[in-house]
C-alpha cells in the first residue's frame, strides 16, 4: 500500500538535503517537494518500503501524514 | 532534635500570618507510634490523612491530623493540650510551631468569580482580557504568517492592507472560501479600527502573510501545513498562527517531523503557535493537547471564557510525553472578521485562542527587538496572568500584552 509520508533530515544533513531525497527516490519514495528551511521531504512511499527509508543516513524520521482540520465552531 | 531559638510561642491567635492551629514535628517512625505521642502526651484525638480522599481544612477542637509519611501533624490543641506538648518541645521530643498561614507568590490569580467580560463598543472582550486595548504596540514591523482557509483578501478590513499570500491547499486560491481563516488572520491582525463595529484584531500594524492549507471544508494534510511553515520561515516570519490541529490517543508521542520543524524554526526566528484542541468535554472528559499542538517547541494555546475560566471544550496536558498547555486566552464568542458578505462573525474554541497569542507576541517581538525565535518565545512564555485554573489546563496563565 502507497501512503503520503514526511520525511525530517537530521540536522547534520541538511546541507546534504539533496542528497538524501536522492536516496529515498532511489529507494521507492515518490517524491513531491523539498522544504529546505525546515528540512522536511513530502512524497509517498509503500509502506513496506519504511524501514528501509528510516534507515538512511541522514534520515531523522518517516511519518505517515496526517489529516488535518479547524478547531473552531462558528456563529455568523 | 534540638529546639529552634527565637521560635514564636507554639500557638498564635488567628490572624493575617497564623491560623491560631499548631504544627508539630515527631520524631517516631509509625504512624501508630506518632499517634500514640500525641494520644498520649496531649490526650488529643487522631484523624490519619491517609484515611481522606483530600486533606481536610478543618479540624475540631482537640483533634490533631496526622500526616504519617511526613512525620508531622496540625492540631487545634486547647491551652492545656498546648502546654503538655510544649513540654514535651522543650524536652526535644517534638517541635512545635504556630500553623502560618501560606499563598502563593504568582500574585493575584484570576478565580473567575468576577462578573463576565463583554465585548464593549471600543473592543472585544478578549483584548480587554489581555490588556491589548491598553498595550502601546501594535506589531508594527512584525510579520505574521496565518496558516489557514486563506482569507477574504477583498474585505473592507484587509482591501488596504498589503497581504502576502500564497496557497498550497492544491488548485484553491487563497480566497477562503470556509469564513476560518478570515476569522483567525482577523484575531492575530485585525485593524485597529474596522469599517463596523468593535477592535478585534490584536496586531493591526503587523505585516500579514497568509498561506491557505486547508481546502473550503476546511480540511487538509501534514504536506500542506509543513510547506505553509516552511514558506513562512523562508519570508522571515517571526510568528506562524496554525489553529489546526488533529486528536491524539492518550500516550501518543508528539511527531519528530513536526518537532524538528518546529525546532528548526524556531533557529531561523520563527515561533509557532497552535490550538490545543477542542475535543473535551470537560469536567468529565479532558482529552490530550493535539497535533500538531503536542510537539513541545510549538507553543500550545487553550481557551477561557469570559470569566476567565477554561472552556468545556478546551484540551488539556494529559499526556506525559509533551503535549502540555503552555498559555491560555480568550476561546469563547469571539468577533472577528467573516468574509463577504457577512463581514462580520462570532467564533469559539482553540483556534481563536492560538491566533491571540499569536498577535501578542507580535506586539512582544515590537516591544523588544532582541526577541526573535527562542527568545520569542521564551519571553511570550513570561508574558501572563495566573489563573485559578490549574497548569495542565491554562499552563502559565492568560497571555497579556507589553505595557
């Protein structure tokens, strides 16, 4: 099954962020942008592909991303 | 055990620092041998703290309290009970002290028995609340980013004012088409005096930069939000409003992505601000601070209501790993801007409170030039008024604005 990730770059790799979203892609993950100030890669991958991208030097974590809402009720 | 010298008389009459009661030290171990002390050389009778679900406040005369893992007991000892011990004080069996009376050192807090704020022709009750209706600044200079539904660009409060805006919520526009986001860029940075009606917004003179992450049903992904922040860090924003937010299961971890965003931002000058979250139902119910809220360097926000009391609603600091509350602020009833037509709208919950704190800060970041990123924060976290409520509901107390 293919789910959207966040991938966080440690931070002794962030100048090499290339590089490591260059490794992810070589191993599965799709990947849809790069956020170099806060050194998070967003794609998707299988997730039988996670471990693997945990395991890549450089990587700090691979989350499942999450969905998101208001937290609010509203009267007009 | 040696006597203390210059010791006040082992009983005061009540008054300002005493309570009239007496406190006494035992030296044995049991609880059955320090019962058996003060049974036994005063003739009092022994109530065991251990034996309450609270400790109790009240004592009958001749009765002592026994706190038994401490050692040590309140009596309401009577003037020949008094005396038997102070003998057996002297004899270095006990020590005997006046009970004094105690509070806190935080100043006054706010017990919400006064009578409820309300919304005043000059403002809205939350910036009276916050002492932002009073506050020299304005956030000039200060840019603030609002990730959100985006925000009615067109809106007579906003059509002047020069918004940077940019949408990662797919093919949608920044024009918001949900009413949230307006309502939230319009708390943080409403103008000071709008085409209708009361202030509302706590930072008119900030720079407003909007990112729209979530679509018209006001839904959207972990990808949206973290490109919005990273947007914001790269335009050197000094505060990022997110009220967004999704629960957590009790125990849950905060997420490591969101926390090294967050950590990286706050390294480039960046705070974050988020909502606590609304799922609670207090008093039975008070679920954990939520994500994105939970990573301990995003500052988590819960809600009070006009009587300074936490909302129903509002979230608290349950989980032991992160999610704790670190301010409270105005969550309840709140006016702020609504797109057109409406112009106008009342909204309650954490994510009214977030973009309040939100806007203080830009008032903070004004006041003092040095305080950016960490600072910031630190001095946002400093920047309150105690509440009754307890820490793992309000955290440090209300947010209040720079005099």
């Amino acid at each position: 099954m293919r789910i959207n990730v966040a991938i966080a770059v440690a931070e002794e790799a962030r100048d090499r962020i290339y590089e490591v979203a260059q490794v992810c892609r070589a191993l599965g993950f799709a990947h849809n942008s790069t956020l170099p100030d806060i050194g998070v890669l967003i794609g998707s991958a299988e997730v039988e592909d996670l471990p693997m991208l945990r395991a890549i030097p450089g990587v700090l974590a691979v989350e499942m991303e999450r969905a998101l809402h208001i937290a609010a009720k509203r009267e007009h | 055990m040696r006597t203390p010298r210059n010791a006040p008389a082992a009983r005061q009459a009540p008054g300002p620092a005493y309570t009239g009661r007496s406190l006494v030290l035992l030296r044995e171990r049991t609880a059955r041998a320090q019962a058996a002390l003060l049974r036994h050389a005063a003739g009092l009778r022994i109530a065991v703290s251990s034996d309450f679900a609270t400790t109790r406040a009240a004592l009958a005369p001749g009765e002592a309290l026994l706190f038994e893992r401490l050692g040590a007991a309140v009596l309401d000892a009577d003037p020949e009970q008094t005396r038997a011990l102070t003998r057996r004080h002297s004899q270095g069996a006990l020590l005997l002290e006046p009970e004094r009376r105690v509070r806190a050192r935080l100043g006054a807090a706010d017990s919400g028995a006064g009578p409820p704020l309300a919304d005043t022709p000059a403002a809205t009750w939350g910036l009276e609340a916050t002492r932002v209706s009073s506050s020299p600044y304005q956030g000039r200079g200060i840019r603030i980013a609002i990730l959100d539904t985006g925000l009615d660009l067109c809106h007579p409060d906003f059509a002047e004012r020069a918004v940077i805006s940019r949408s990662f919520a797919g093919d949608l526009p920044v024009a918001d088409g949900n009413g949230h986001g307006t309502l939230c860029a319009g708390i943080a940075c409403g103008p000071e005096q709008p085409a209708q009606g009361p202030r509302y917004g706590v930072a008119p003179a900030a720079a407003l930069y909007v990112a729209r992450v979530l679509d018209d049903d006001a839904d959207g992904t972990d990808g949206q939000v973290l490109a919005g922040i990273d947007w914001a860090v790269r335009n050197r924003c000094a505060i990022v409003s997110l009220s967004i937010g999704t629960p957590v299961a009790a125990g849950d971890s905060y997420p490591m992505v969101y926390e090294q965003a967050a950590a990286r931002a706050l390294g480039a000058g960046t705070v974050l601000i988020a909502p606590a979250g609304n799922s609670s139902q207090r008093p039975d119910t008070i679920l954990p601070v939520e994500h994105p809220a939970s990573c301990p360097s995003i500052v988590a926000v819960a809600a009070v209501d006009q009587s300074l009391a936490v909302a129903a609603f509002s979230n608290g600091g349950v989980d032991p790993d992160g999610g704790a509350v670190d301010l409270a602020a105005p969550g309840i009833a709140i006016a702020s801007a609504s797109p057109r037509p409406a112009l106008y709208q009342t909204g309650s919950g954490t994510s009214m409170a977030a973009p309040f704190v939100a806007g203080i800060a830009a008032l903070i970041a004004e006041a003092d030039p040095r305080a950016r990123g960490a600072a910031l924060r630190e001095a946002l976290l400093r920047a309150f008024r105690p509440l009754a409520a307890p820490a793992r509901d309000v955290g440090a107390g209300l947010v209040q604005a720079p005099r």
